[in-house]
C-alpha cells in the first residue's frame, strides 16, 4: 500500500540517497529527488521508467550530468515574508519553464540547510514549479546540497535574472483563471494535499481548521475537506490520537486518494473544487487558494 507520488516520505521510505541515479517519472518527486535530496534523475514519461527498471539502466543525458545541472537563470527573492510555496513555485515554474533556477533569498526566512519544515515547503514549491513549468531540478542557495556544495559556481555563463517580489506574486495569483462553469457557486469540495502530505503538514493542519471553526463560531467544516497523504503517513498520523480525533471531530476527513485522478474525470470536472495545490489547479479545474 505504498501508492504515492511523495514516496520520498519517511514513513513510505523510498528515499534516494545524494548522488544516486534514478529514473523517476512523477514530476514533483523528480523535482524533490533532484533538488533536495541531491539523487540524480531526468523526467522521464512513464514508459520510458519502466524500461529503464527493467533493464536497470537509465540513458545518461541532461539532469544526470554535471553541465546539465548547471542553472541558466537566477532568481532572486526579495519579498517582504516567507513567500507562499505554491505561488513562488508558480512563478518560477512559469517564467523559467523547463531549465534549471538558482534561486537566493529564501534563506532569510527558512535558514540554512533542510529540517524538517524545509522539506515541506519545498516539497509544494517544486511541485508547482514543475506543473505550471517543467523544473525538474533547482537550486537554493544555502540550503540544497549541490547548492552548499558549490554556490554560485553552479551558474551558467550568460545566465538571466528574474526578481520576485510582492506585486509579482499578486500579479500571479490573479492571472490564474477560474474554471467553474458558475464563478459563483459554493465550493463542494476541498483537497489539501497534492502532493501528498508529510506528517508535520498534517499536524499542522489539525490545528489550523479546529482554531479557524472556533474563530467563526463552527464546530464543523461547511465543505466536505480530504486531507491526502500517503498511507504509511495516514497509520502514523493516526497514532497521535488527539490530532486525529481533533481532526475528524472537525468533519474533515483523512485520505490517500490521488486528487488528480479524482479531478481526471467530466463528472468530477464540473464540480466546484477548491484547492491549495497550485498543481491540482494547473491540472485540473479547481480553483486554487492560499492556505488561509
């Protein structure tokens, strides 16, 4: 019961080591397996993984050599806050497509190195870098390791340069359109999740939605929420039982379904989805909002 596109999760355990090579085709577990991690994958289509697993070889081109690596845009982040993951991921993701970023700034809000918290955000940043573009790998100055490793070495000669800053970010969120076929109707339902979530977002999420019903005088959500993780994240979250009571005493609803494959079909497409996965949006016609 291991089905998820974050395998990479402890509790799932499929987690490469650096230098490692791969052939993956999930997109944002290419993009973590190659920029948090430090494996060595392309994004391969699914065909092409299977071959390569059986043959256990991989063709050696592009993200499995060291020029390959190299980022030919750096990205400077000069918000005012710990930017959204899913809107930077967006931007960057849009503006640089399917080449490699270096991106600095980020460390003034996460620190140095990767805990943790890091490797959720980056986690949703990469996803969406790799849906609304086609990343397959970045770099963070000071806390990815290739980046630690080599700094700015890691530039390409000619490189360009895209500043993010707060307006950018709002110029973003609303180009995104809505797809509903009644702009106006009432959500039906919320995904949170995609990719799945780690265990610390889920903990984190049970205490945000109890603290949000309270401030609004609610006990229950009014729309049906699924919280998506992978199972073996799903049996140990369920071990913290005043989360997970607290959690389901909210009405909202722990899952391991995918919901791009839920979305993946015109009867789900016309329903009013709501979503904080800016991959979800990008794939599907729910419409996409911040986590608060």
């Amino acid at each position: 019961d291991a089905f998820s596109c974050a395998c990479y999760l402890p509790e799932v355990g499929n987690i490469p080591k650096k230098g490692e090579v791969l052939a993956w085709s999930e997109s944002s577990a290419v993009v973590f397996a190659n920029s948090v991690l430090g494996a060595r994958t392309n994004r391969n289509s699914s065909g092409i993984d299977l071959l390569c697993n059986l043959a256990g070889k991989t063709p050696l081109f592009d993200l499995l050599t060291d020029e390959g690596r190299r980022a030919s845009w750096l990205v400077e982040v000069q918000t005012s806050s710990l930017p959204n993951a899913q809107l930077l991921g967006s931007a960057i993701g849009m503006k640089v497509m399917e080449n490699v970023p270096y991106i600095v700034g980020l460390d003034r809000f996460l620190g140095a190195g990767v805990n943790d918290s890091t490797r959720a955000y980056l986690k949703d940043m990469g996803a969406a870098a790799a849906s609304n573009g086609a990343v397959g790998l970045y770099h963070l100055e000071k806390i990815t390791p290739e980046a630690v490793e080599k700094e700015r070495t890691l530039l390409s000669q000619g490189y360009q340069t895209y500043v993010i800053d707060d307006s950018e970010l709002e110029l973003v969120m609303k180009s995104y359109p809505v797809l509903w076929k009644r702009k106006e109707a009432e959500p039906e339902k919320c995904f949170i999740g995609c990719p799945h979530l780690s265990l610390q977002q889920l903990r984190w999420w049970t205490k945000k939605i109890p603290d949000a019903l309270r401030a609004h005088g609610q006990e229950r959500v009014k729309v049906a929420t699924l919280l998506c993780t992978a199972p073996q994240v799903a049996d140990r979250f369920r071990e913290f039982r005043v989360d997970y009571e607290k959690l389901t005493a909210s009405g909202a609803k722990l899952t391991s379904i995918c919901p791009l494959m839920y979305m993946n079909n015109p009867l789900s497409a016309k329903k009013p989805v709501i979503t904080n996965s800016n991959k979800l949006r990008t794939y599907s016609t729910a419409r996409f909002f911040p986590d608060e």
